[in-house]
C-alpha cells in the first residue's frame, strides 16, 4: 500500500458539545488494514463523547463511519481493527455519525480515514485521541 | 521538484540530523503525536543576534515534504475564514527533540518560492 505507518486521526481537546468531523488523513491507497485505538483522556464534565472513525469510497464525498468509539464520564482506551479482506454479504448503508456505540463495520476500506466527534455535555480537561496503524 | 527544494533535500540527507516534533493537545491531561524527521540544526550567528535572538537559541530547518509525507500532525479541526493557516506548519509551543533535549519552539518561517513551500525554519529554545 502506499504510506503504511501511523497516524494521529484526532487530538481534540473538548469542551462544549460539538458534532465536528476532523481532516481526513489521505493518500492510503491499496489499505488492507488498521488497527485502531481511540482514548479519551478525561479531565471532569461532560456525558457521552463518541468518535467515529469513518472511510471514504468516493474521495470525500460520502464518508462511512467504519468504528464507533463510545466514551462518558472516565477516561479509557479502547482499540480495535479492521481489515479489507472481510467479505460483506450485505449491502451497508452508509451510515455517517450513526454507528451503534462500540460496533464496527468491517470489510470497508477506502483510500483515507478521519475522525467525526459528537460529544454532550460540557467536558472540561478533555482530550479524544484516535490513532491509527495503517498497513 | 523546485530546485531550493531539492537542495534542501540533498543537504538533509547528507548532513541532517534525527530530530522528534511534537504536537501536544490538553493541558492536564494531555496527548501528543510525534514525527521524525531529519533536521540542520545550529546555533545563530552573531550577526543574527538581533531582535530578541540569543546564543542560547537554535534554528532548525526541516523540509516541508518530510511533514507532507509524514501527514503529521494528522487530523485537525477544520479551519475557516480568510487568515488560514497551513495546518502542516509546526506552530509556537511544539516540542523539537534534539539529541535528547526537549526544546521549545518559539517562532516558525517557511519560506516560499513562487507558491511553493521550500524550506521551514524555527527558532527553538530550552
């Protein structure tokens, strides 16, 4: 593939509720996995912040969320991965900011990867993570 | 490629040396992601001792590709409005590891020819 190595998909340190979509980290044509790990590192506030790690098949114009992190009120780790080579029986619709809490969706992966955060509540201290191994 | 560009290039793989940026987010806690990349890094020259510069102060020079290469520092918060700043350039209050020592850094200049990116500069110190 081109560029495996690791990358930094969000650092967002967050306050006040938001629903922002991060940019995107691109040019990783012929991915055939990643491994994914996604922290929230937790100052004091806040209710549920969720960061969906989302793959593009049309550069940029339809974004697929692939994982769902789901985080509260404590800090944690949690990873998972994915790979290309998982057949889809089904057809997906792609959701986009809607994946259930801790699901992902394999088999689906595009030439970039970025982050969508959604959080409520008001966080305070608070900084989401997501890394990425691409290979 | 622009030929400054690919001077610089020639210079780094030569004589650069192994440098970490580091962009850290948060305060207490915080998280960083780093990247290596090859660096000339020197002190001033006494005539470049002006303007708040002292001897106790580096310039570091990297090459713009080695960031573009590297996508560091990764996913960013979209920027708008008409003052945007390209999200690739290390900003004040990075980190540079050089031989061991965590440096701050102070000021960053990259420098264009024509529209093209050639060359970064900071000046770090700690």
């Amino acid at each position: 593939m081109l560029n495996p190595g690791l990358y930094a998909l969000a650092d967002r340190a967050i306050t006040t509720a938001l629903n922002e979509a991060q940019t995107p980290i691109v040019d990783l044509e012929g991915v055939t996995a990643v491994s994914l790990q996604a922290r929230l590192a937790y100052g004091s506030g806040g209710t549920t912040a969720k960061a969906y790690v989302q793959t593009s098949l049309d550069q940029g114009v339809t974004w697929i969320d692939v994982a769902c992190f789901a985080f509260a009120t404590a800090g944690a780790v949690k990873v998972t991965n994915l790979s290309a080579f998982t057949p889809r029986i089904l057809t997906v619709a792609p959701p986009d900011g809607a994946l259930a809490d801790d699901t992902v969706v394999d088999g689906l992966l595009g030439d970039r990867l970025r982050v969508r955060i959604v959080t409520t509540g008001t966080y305070s201290s608070s900084v989401v993570s997501v890394r990425a191994a691409v290979r | 490629m622009n030929q400054e560009l690919a001077a610089l290039e020639r210079a780094l793989a030569r004589k650069g040396e192994i440098i970490t940026l580091r962009r850290s987010s948060g305060t207490t806690p915080s998280t960083f992601f780093d990247v290596k990349l090859k660096a000339i890094v020197r002190g001033y020259t006494p005539q470049e001792l002006v303007g708040g510069i002292s001897q106790t102060d580096s310039l570091v020079i990297i090459s713009p590709n080695d960031l573009s290469r590297a996508q560091w520092p990764g996913g960013q918060t979209p920027q708008t409005g008409m003052f945007v700043s390209d999200p690739r350039l290390p900003r004040k209050n990075d980190r540079v590891i050089v031989q061991g020592r965590t440096r701050n850094v102070e000021s960053v200049g990259p420098i264009f020819v024509g529209d093209e990116m050639v060359r970064i500069e900071m000046r770090v110190l700690g």
